[in-house]
C-alpha cells in the first residue's frame, strides 16, 4: 500500500514516539524504589486536588456509592475482668454473610462520655490471638520493659489504652484470628471480581467502617473523639480508613507510611488506590484532623525527612501544623513499647485523655489468646457466614441492587446518577480534559499541501509526562472553526487507502472542517510492541490490584490520549468539536467523551457490539476494573447526556435502559440515536456535520 503522504509526513517520527515513558517504563508496583510527592502551593489547589482524590479513594474501595448498611446484630459476650479495665468478645454482620470479631476493652470507674479507639493489626502469626517469643532481645533492646508486654504486644497496647480511659476496639483482619470465613489473601483475584471492584482491600475497609458503626454506637462512647491505631498492614488500614471516614478524629498509623514500600499484601492493594498518588498524598486527606506515625529500620526509616515535611506543608495551610507528627526510632519492624508510649502521647493531646504528664506504659496481667477467642458453643459463627464465592455473590447483588435504585426518571435523579457514574468514570481513567496549559507539543512538523488540504502533523505530551502521541491535522481550504477528531483503531493509517484519504475523511475536509486523528496508546508505531496488553504477564504479577493500583489499564491509556487530542482541537478551534469512534476504538471515544462536560457538539460511536461481560481475561484490551460495578459501557455513557450521541452498532452491548432514561430525564430523549446495525462510516460523518 503507498501511502505517499503519510509516509512524507512521517518521516523522522517514530523514533521520537518510540520515546513515550509509557512504552519504555516498567510498570510501577508497589515496592517501586521511590514514591516522592510534591504538594500543591496553596489551599485552594489542594482542595480541589482533595476532591478528587478523595473520590478516586472511595472508588478504589468499593465505597462510591457508599453501600448499604446493615443492621449490626452485635453479640458481646464472655466478660473478663482486669485491673482498671475488662475484656469482652464481639462479632457483628458487616455485609449480610460477613462477620467482624475482636476484643472489646471497657474502662472500669469512668463516667461521662469516654474517647474510644480501633486497635488494628498487621500481619503478625495469628494477630489479636498471637503470642511473641522475643523477650531476650526486646530486654537487651529496651523495645518492651516486662516478658508480658513483649510476649502480647498487642494485647498490651489495647490494655494500656483503656486504662487511660479509652474503649478500644482490637478486631480482625479478615482471614486472620477468628475471621476465618474467608483465608487471608485468598479470593477475589478473578476477573469478574475486579470488574466488580469486589477485592481483598475493599472488604477489610468496609470492616474498618462497620467497627466505626459498633463503637459509636455503643452508650459510653464520645463520637467526636474516635481514634485508630495499627502497624505495618494496620498501619495502612488506619490511614485508609481515617481518609474515607471523617468520623476519624484521629490516626496513628506505625511504621507504615512512607515515600518507599506503599504495602505489600493483597488487603493493601487495589484497582486505582495508587495510580497518579502515593501513601503520604492519600494521608494528607486526613488533614486538618491530627495524624501522627512511626517510623522503624524498614521502609520507614526516612519519613520525618521524606513524607512528614510534606505533610507538614498541608497542614499548615490549615493552620494546624502541629496536629501531625512523625518520630523514627532504631528497631526493626514493630509495635513495641518504645513505639506505643509515642501512640498514647499523641492520643492524650488529641483524644484529651486529661493526663498531664508523659505516659509510660504499665505492667498488665495478658489473658491467654484461646480465651480470648470469640467464638464459642454457646456463640457460634452464624450459619450464613459465607466463603469468598458466596460472598462475592451477594456482593453482586446488593451492588445491582444499589445500581437500580439510581435509575434516573427526573433532573434531580439524573443529578445524582450522573454524580455518580462520573465519579467512576474519572477515577477508573484515573484523568480528565486537560486545559492546554497542562500538554505540550513536543515536535512539529512543517505544514504540507496536497490535494487542497494542508497537512500538519504534531507530537504531544502532558507536561513533565513523557508522553508522545502522534496527532496529525488536516485542514480545508475553506476553515468553518469546526474539527472533527477522528479515533481509529488503526490510528492515523486509517485515513488512507491507496494513497488517497478515505471517503470519509474526504467528507469532512471537503466541506471546509478540520480533521484531527491520533495514534492513540499502542496503536500506529506502537502497536508492534511486543509487551501484553496490560505488562501482568511481564511483571509476573499474581495479582491484579498489583497492576492496577498503580498504572492505568490499557483502555485508560488510550482514552487518556483521546483527552488530550481534544484538549489539542480545542486549543487549535476553539469549542465547535465533533468526536467519532470507529470499530473497536468506539468504546474507547465513549469512555473519553464522558469526561468532556460541555466540550463538543455532537458524538458518533461504533460500539462494536462490545459490552464487558465480554472480558475473561486481565490481559483483554478493554479490562477496566469496576467496569460492570457502575453498570457497563452503556450505562456510563449517561454522563453524556444531553448532549448528542449516535450510537451504532449497538447489538449484544447489554440494556440501554439508563441511556434513554438519562436523555428521557434531561428532556432530550431526541439527542439519543441508537443503531443496533452498523452504518456505513460516511453516513456517520455526514450525520456529525450536518
């Protein structure tokens, strides 16, 4: 095939788009060297840089939209008494067929409302139930002051706590102690699970949140003055759970966060958690509110000089530099004494204890692990506990529950829906429309005339990116300040047959528009790139949420590239922009087009008869996480409205019930054009100009 002019136009090019980050960058993990964040200037960027975060976050977590609660159905029981405090067992419905269990520690002779704390716990051997055999090296270290609190150290620090007049909630991590319904790092890992957003991570977060739900709801207990506290994997629940939960008054996560290892288990890691952030950003959500943390000879090891200054910087915008705290102490990983005096500190001025002066921790009679074990014959687990596939079954169908319930029928329902499916749409592409401040032309070639037409062909980036997408522009001789981008799968090379443009494209430069088409992601030059669709199978990662939580899914790429052509069309012609898709990048358009607000007039998509029930694979081009949670491609479109959309191709895409619905609530159910045939391309056009 002689494509003269593309190749004329190309010559020099593919060595400056063989130079995208993207294509020669491994995928980012989470134990990936440096993890370093500069934050915003000023409150006003951070705020809203704060919004969208916090949205990405609660969508990573399976929490946007927040579920639906159920009863708790809590069961204390089995009272033990201990000096200045007393220990029950507690188990409660978290999601109908999950159970949360753990300790409860009551303060004895307190009256008035007391402050209460969660007490979570990493990845030790057996956790709240866990025995330690260190005594002779935590003596020699100073680490613990008495064989007790060496061998039960956590146990130690939820004793303490309520002796200071806190009730301290210590619960499981699921799959560890009592919470044996589910293995730990089992489940969850198969594809319909992440296309539901259905994860380790997201259950155990949930679980943070219905422990919340018990302890406020318990008589004694001050709601304003709640606290968490963990290590190394509680140590990430507690931060998480303090970004999600402003009921969090205040966190202490141990030996955790840091600029290096962001996490390494399964119940650390998600889809879009961590793609454009890291550890220390997600805790800044927790500002103003305080937030103090250890550091150890781990990965921590650097956070007072990488991680607190920056935290520091936005809490000052607050006001409220001294509600955070960082100290590194020399041990290896750990929750040791040394580090719990620090914890109790930091509660008694934040949580108001009232003890005046430095506390330090006292001696305590352990009770041993069985007895502490929730479940008895008189208390047993509930007989509808479920395993991971049952739960992931019930999960589906609350999820499709919630789902309807949002089906819009009037502008304030289309609000909240459109809310929401946006929210998704901008955390699963983890992007949005770039103003043009934030790309750049890397390269620009010399305008060239053939045919009547004026050819120009650009490099472009988002600035300090890396990136290199290959847009070419062509031009009437007769300008009407109206661009059509163009988005193939076969990228620029499909406006070419034989030398010649197309007939479709010829219809748009004949009657004076602009076409601007790309190569998106790993298409055109790129698409001989030998590397997997997503990198999994070259990373070797034996769980999605390992990939996905940190870099954007191919799909997400590719729209990400479509975003910033169109910022690029803008630029260039102002806002009378048309988009159309062709073959299977349509689904790629539609997904691009829902992060446009107003941009555009009107929009043409060959949805391929795509829908992501299709996808059985994590190395399957369109694999986006969440996908089916928020309804699939279709549904997501609703953002969309009202603006024109021409759907074609649309058999086996699944229902178009909140489509029409969305158009029929806004008042324009005429925008909407579905197709089920597939049309012939210049009739698509001719419909986008007419």
């Amino acid at each position: 095939m002689k494509q003269i002019v593309l190749v004329a136009l190309l010559i020099g090019v593919a060595p400056l788009v063989a130079q995208d980050k993207r294509l020669l960058d491994a995928p980012k993990h989470y134990n990936f060297k440096y993890y370093p964040w500069s934050p915003p200037t000023s409150k006003d960027a951070w705020e809203k840089r704060k919004a969208v975060l916090k949205e990405q976050l609660l969508v990573s977590q399976g929490l946007w939209p927040m579920p639906e609660k159920a009863p708790l159905n809590a069961v204390v029981h089995g009272k033990i008494e201990r000096d200045g405090y007393t220990i029950e067992k507690v188990f409660f419905v978290s999601h109908p067929g999950h159970y949360v269990s753990g300790n409860l520690y009551r303060p004895t002779g307190k009256t008035g409302k007391l402050p209460a704390v969660l007490y979570t716990h990493g990845h030790w051997q057996d956790a709240r139930l866990s025995t330690a055999n260190a005594w002779a090296s935590d003596k020699k270290s100073g680490a613990e002051a008495t064989e007790e609190s060496s061998k039960y150290f956590h146990q130690a620090g939820c004793a303490m706590l309520a002796r200071l007049g806190c009730v301290v909630f210590h619960y499981d991590m699921v799959g560890n102690s009592d919470s044996m319904q589910i293995k730990h790092r089992e489940g969850f890992k198969d594809v319909e699970a992440q296309l539901r957003l259905q994860t380790f991570m997201n259950l155990q977060t949930w679980n943070s949140i219905r422990a919340v739900d018990f302890v406020t709801s318990l008589p004694e207990v001050d709601p304003a003055r709640i606290g968490i506290t963990g290590a190394s994997g509680g140590g990430t629940q507690s931060f998480i759970l303090a970004a999600v939960d402003d009921r969090i008054a205040a966190a202490f996560p141990a030996v955790m966060l840091s600029t290096s290892m962001q996490g390494g288990c399964v119940c650390e890691n998600c889809a879009y958690l961590r793609v454009g952030t890291t550890n220390i950003e997600l805790a800044a959500l927790i500002a103003p509110r305080p937030l103090g943390m250890t550091g150890a000879n781990d990965w921590t090891k650097e956070i007072e000089t990488k991680g607190l200054p920056e935290l520091q910087a936005i809490y000052k915008m607050y006001g409220a530099e001294n509600n955070v705290m960082a100290k590194y102490l020399s041990f290896p990983h750990n929750y040791n004494q040394v580090s719990r005096e620090v914890m109790y500190n930091f509660f008694n001025q934040h949580l108001k204890f009232g003890v005046d002066s430095v506390i330090t921790e006292k001696p305590f009679t352990p009770v041993p692990p069985k007895e502490l074990s929730v479940y008895d014959e008189q208390h047993p687990l509930p007989k509808d506990a479920a395993n991971a596939e049952g739960l992931k079954k019930l999960l589906t169908a609350a999820q499709e529950k919630q789902l309807q319930s949002l089906l819009p029928n009037d502008k304030e329902s289309l609000a909240k829906f459109q809310k929401i499916e946006h929210g998704a749409l901008r955390a699963m592409m983890t992007d949005e429309l770039p103003a043009w401040t934030d790309c750049e032309v890397v390269s620009q070639a010399e305008p060239m005339k053939k045919d009547g037409v004026t050819f120009e062909e650009v490099i472009l980036s988002r600035k300090g990116q890396g990136e290199r997408v290959k847009v070419l522009r062509i031009a009437g001789n007769t300008f009407k300040y109206r661009t059509v981008v163009w988005v193939h799968p076969d990228g620029i090379a499909s406006l070419w047959k034989e030398g010649k443009l197309v007939p479709t494209a010829r219809a748009v430069v004949d009657q004076g528009d602009t076409l601007i088409a790309l190569d998106a992601f790993r298409t055109g030059d790129a698409a001989k790139e030998l590397r997997p669709t997503t990198n999994m199978k070259v990373a070797n990662l034996a769980y999605a949420g390992y990939f996905y939580g940190y870099n954007r899914s191919l799909a997400a790429e590719r729209v990400h590239d479509i975003l910033t052509t169109l910022a690029y069309a803008r630029h260039r012609a102002g806002l009378k922009i048309h988009l159309v898709g062709f073959e299977k990048a349509g689904p790629w358009v539609l997904l691009a087009r829902g992060l446009c607000g107003d941009l555009g007039v009107r929009t043409a998509v060959d949805l391929n008869g795509f829908n992501f029930e299709q996808v059985k694979d994590f190395d399957d081009e369109m694999m986006l996480p969440g996908a089916l949670k928020y309804g699939g491609l279709v549904t997501l479109a609703g953002v969309i409205t009202p603006h024109e959309l021409y759907l074609h191709n649309t058999k086996g895409t699944g229902s178009a019930a909140f489509l029409q619905a969305a158009y029929q609530a806004a008042g324009q159910p005429a925008h909407l054009h579905w197709q089920e045939a597939k049309m012939d391309p210049v009739a698509v056009v001719t419909w986008l100009l007419r």
